[in-house]
C-alpha cells in the first residue's frame, strides 16, 4: 500500500503508548494469521501435496516439483494483491482491506483442507489447489505491506522502526505456530493417518485462527495521519495515486525497493521450504526432526526482527538493511554445505542465520 501524504507535525507522537501497542498488536495478529496459512501450504507441498494432488510417476521428486509448481503461483498473485489492496486501501483505508485480505486468505486455506484428491476428482484437484494457492497469495500480497503501513503511519517518527518491525515479527511467528501444529500431528499420527487425513486438521484450524485475528482488528482505526490526508485528499480535484501515476513519479525508488528484495527473498525461501526437501530427501533427516530445527529457528527469528528494528532506528535504516541484503544474497553458498553435513548443530545454524539476517 503506498503511504498518505504527511502533514508536517509527527501525529504519530500525540498517541499514548497503549493505543499504539493496540494498533501492533492487531497488525501483528493478522500477519501471524496469514503467514500461518502461507507458511502451512509451502511444508505441505514438500511433504503430502505432491502424494496426493498430482498423478504417481513413482518417481517422489516428481510429485514435489508439480507441488512447488502451484507453489510460485501464490508469488505470482502477490505483486497483484499488493497493488490493489494499496489502492484501494489508499480509498477507503487500510482497516477495512486488512480485514477482508484476512477472511480471504483464511476462507482458501479452510478450503484447501476440504479438497479431494487426484484419485478422486483427477486433474481437477490441481487445478482446484493452483486457483485456491492463487487466492491465499493474492490475499498475502495486500496483508503485509498494509499491516506496516498501520503500524507506521501510527508511530513516532523517532521509534517508527521498532514498532513497525512488530508486524513483520508476526511472520516467524504464523511460520512458528504452522510449524508446532504440523509438529504435533506428524508425531501423533502416523504416516498413513497424516498423509490420509491429519493434514487437513491443520489447514481448518485455519478457520478458528482466522476468526480471533479478525475480532481483534476489529478494535482498531485507521490512524489519524491517514484520516487527515483523506480530507485533503477531499479538496484535490481529480487526486489520482494509481500504480501507473507512482511508476510515473517515482520510477527509480520503485524498482531499486523490488531488485533490493530480491537476494533476500530467494535465500528466505530457501531456508524454510526447498530445505524441508533437501534435508529429508537428499539428507536423510526425518520429518519431525526438520520441524524441530524450524521451531528454534522461527523463534530466532522472531525474537530478533524488533531487536533489529530498533537498531535501525538508532543506526539508520540503510546499513542495517545492506548488511541483511548482502548475507542473505550469498549464505546460499554457505547453507547447503553446512545442511549436507548432517550435524544437527551444524544445520540448524545454517537455517537460523539465513532466517535472521532475512
């Protein structure tokens, strides 16, 4: 979402604390939500939606590729979101498009739960699984970016990293709470009953996740900065802050801010869903293990993004994000190395430096 025009005083500083951590803590409370359910489709397609949603080759890794396949298509729908969520949020305010882009992703994901499998519907069922991946990226693409834009366009100026960190806190922490659900079923069930139907239990409590995130967002308003804006905005005839007006505008901070994400975002993905793979396929880890190494690292991670955002507060944003860019653009090199060596330390250490220099 693009941010409101500033009027020239910091009406972030005229909110007390309390109303400020409210605001945090319902941006966070949906970002939790929605990565959740981000988190919980990308450990799936490594380990039951290629079995099941795609024809049997006999060959495993087959099955993983078509997986990870209708995986990307959930990044293709995210640039999409982003872009009409931001402009209408920009409308009618970022409250409103947070609230549904948190009953959109979690009425997918409840949906994905109830899908038959290839042996029951053929073909439709990846066809079904790509346009509901669709949805739920469609829907993360809007939730991110407006659940920082709240929190910032809240905060003081002198603080605004910090508690703008808080929400992209909320992502290890929805990446935490899929990983200790799957945890618990893969160590409860067993392999026929996990793959046959216990899946599906996490995919629906989806829905109960859903359901708190969005009562609690429901406590909150849109901040006074962007309330102030709207009413200027009122008195400009024929306003227009469309993607093609800002590409016009602002060509340059546009596409540096995209390549700048690239590196960092390859490397992310890497660490918590193509190694889930590598480690039990080309390692030899057991599930349960694996999900042990991402609970620690998700709690790393979780623990440090405020830590680092008030880092940049007192360093400047620039040195901190160009330390985290260039790491996380070349620890590939050094990861799998350490993951191949099968050392449970060793492994896990390449996981969380990947996570926290993201």
């Amino acid at each position: 979402m693009t941010t409101a025009p500033s009027p020239a005083s910091d009406t972030g500083r005229e909110w007390a604390p309390k109303g400020l951590k409210k605001v945090v803590a319902a941006s966070m409370a949906g970002t939790v939500v929605e990565w959740y359910e981000f988190f919980l489709y990308g450990t799936a397609a490594t380990l039951v939606f290629g079995k099941i949603f795609f024809p049997n080759t006999g060959n495993e890794l087959d099955g993983i590729f078509a997986a990870f396949i209708t995986y990307a298509v959930g990044f293709a729908a995210r640039p999409l979101g982003g872009i009409v969520f931001g402009h209408f949020g920009d409308k009618y305010g970022r409250k409103k498009l947070l609230q549904f882009s948190l009953l959109l992703v979690g009425t997918a994901t409840f949906l994905m739960g109830c899908l038959p499998t290839f042996d029951q519907i053929g073909y439709w069922a990846p066809g079904l699984l790509v346009a509901l991946r669709f949805v739920q990226g469609f829907a993360v693409g809007g939730e991110w970016g407006g659940a920082v834009l709240l929190v910032a366009e809240h905060s003081p100026k002198r603080d605004r990293g910090f508690w703008a960190s808080w929400p992209q806190a909320g992502v290890p922490g929805g990446n935490f709470l899929a990983t200790v659900v799957l945890l618990i079923l893969t160590t409860t069930l067993s392999d026929e009953s996990f793959l046959g139907w216990g899946w599906r239990v996490a995919f629906w409590l989806s829905a109960v996740i859903v359901l708190i995130g969005y009562y609690i967002r429901t406590q909150v308003s849109d901040a006074p900065i962007f309330v102030e804006a709207q009413k200027q905005r009122e008195h400009i005839e024929a306003a227009s802050y469309g993607l093609f007006e800002v590409l016009k505008r602002y060509p340059r901070g546009v596409f540096t801010a995209m390549g700048l994400r690239f590196g960092e975002n390859v490397m992310y993905y890497l660490v918590v869903t193509f190694s889930i793979t590598y480690l039990r396929v080309e390692v030899g880890a057991n599930t349960s293990t694996i999900l042990w190494w991402m609970l620690a690292a998700h709690a790393v991670h979780f623990m440090v993004i405020p830590l680092v955002g008030r880092l940049a507060d007192r360093v400047g944003r620039r040195p901190v994000y160009f330390i985290g860019t260039v790491t996380t653009g070349t620890w590939g090199f050094f990861a799998f190395p350490m993951m191949g060596s099968g050392e449970h330390v060793v492994i896990m250490s390449a996981i969380i430096v990947g996570l926290v220099f993201h």
